[in-house]
C-alpha cells in the first residue's frame, strides 16, 4: 500500500514538473545494464526514464527493475555454510545528472533515491550441520525464507554521453530493505554497467 501511494505521488510529481518546465530535445530513455556485487553474484537492471532539463543539469525520473543472485560462503567451527539470495526489485527512481545536456558529449555525475518493492527469496545451507532445518539428501540441512518489503535505493555514479542520445554510466545502487526476510542481509550493494539511449 505504502508503494503503491509512493509510486502514484511520483508520478503526479513527474507530471508538474515537466508541465512546468520548458525544453526542447529528447525526452524519453530506456536503459539496460548488467554487473556484480560484493561477492561477485550476478546483478542486472533495466528501466525507462523521462528527463527534465536545467541550464546545467538534468533531473531522470524513471522507473527501475533490478535483479540479482548473491552467494556467500563461511566457515564457524568445523562447518561450513553457504547462503544464496535471489532479490528482484521494482521501484521508482529519481536521478540527478551532473553536468549532463541531451544534446551535448562529455562526463558527468549521477546522484540518485528512490522507493522499491523489494522480494527476497533467502536460503542457507550446510553440508555437514544437521541443525538449519529439513535434511539434505547427501547429508547436512538448509533452511530457507521467501519475502517482500518496501525499502529505498541509493544510486551514486559516472557517465559519459555520446553524440546520437546514446550514453554508457558506471553505477552503485545500493538496495535498502525496511524488512529483510529471514537473515537475508538489509543492505544491498551492487556495482553496474549500463548502456541507455535517449529518444
């Protein structure tokens, strides 16, 4: 409920804003990258955007859709355990572009927040403690956990724009859940390549 008022105030915001703002140039964008996290598991987003213009900067108001799969392994005492999280996130994303023109090439700097459904599937194994939960076939247990919470993302990140509306950006959003399940970690940081052209 909370996201769903989250995402219709955003867009009443992107509506005022952009009936208030004179520009000319592209508008539109989509994006699409792929990347890592800490522990070297596999991240990926794609997303639309709508941007507004500034003498010198830009605002990209957009929606985000994010994904990733993270494994860790520890060792306690003489048992080793290796956690997997799948998390998937859909979310509304406000970016502020540095020194970015549409219609312009060369550097500039990302800062953005956003609000985010964010579902978490969690689970932890062990092939030698008994003690997690069901049993495993081979020997050991697991347990697992499956959930959603809201949360917020924290995006900080360089680009470089290319003539045609075409621009490449090295981001690291960083994804916080309100509610992680299970012992699912509350904080996700990610680091992405991305690819995004402006109509």
């Amino acid at each position: 409920m909370k996201i769903t008022v989250c995402l219709i105030l955003f867009g009443i915001l992107l509506i005022g804003v952009s009936t208030a703002t004179a520009q000319t140039g592209p508008r539109i964008g989509l994006r699409a990258g792929v990347g890592t996290d800490i522990d070297l598991g596999l991240a990926y987003g794609a997303g639309g955007n709508y941007l507004l213009t500034f003498p010198q900067n830009s605002l990209e108001l957009g929606v985000l859709l994010f994904g990733g799969s993270f494994e860790e392994t520890s060792d306690e005492g003489i048992h080793t355990y290796k956690e997997k999280t799948d998390i998937f996130v859909f979310g509304a994303m406000a970016n502020y572009l540095i020194g970015y023109q549409p219609d312009m090439t060369g550097t500039f700097f990302v800062v953005g927040m956003g609000l985010a459904s964010i579902s978490v599937e969690w689970e932890e194994r062990s092939d030698t403690d008994v003690s997690l939960g069901p049993l495993l076939p081979g020997g050991g247990s697991m347990q697992s956990v499956d959930g959603s919470s809201a949360g917020t993302v924290f995006n900080l990140g360089v680009g470089h724009a290319f003539k045609g509306g075409f621009d490449m950006r090295l981001e690291v959003p960083v994804i916080l859940t309100f509610s992680a399940p299970g012992e699912a970690s509350a904080v996700v940081p990610t680091l992405i390549v991305t690819a995004g052209y402006r109509f």
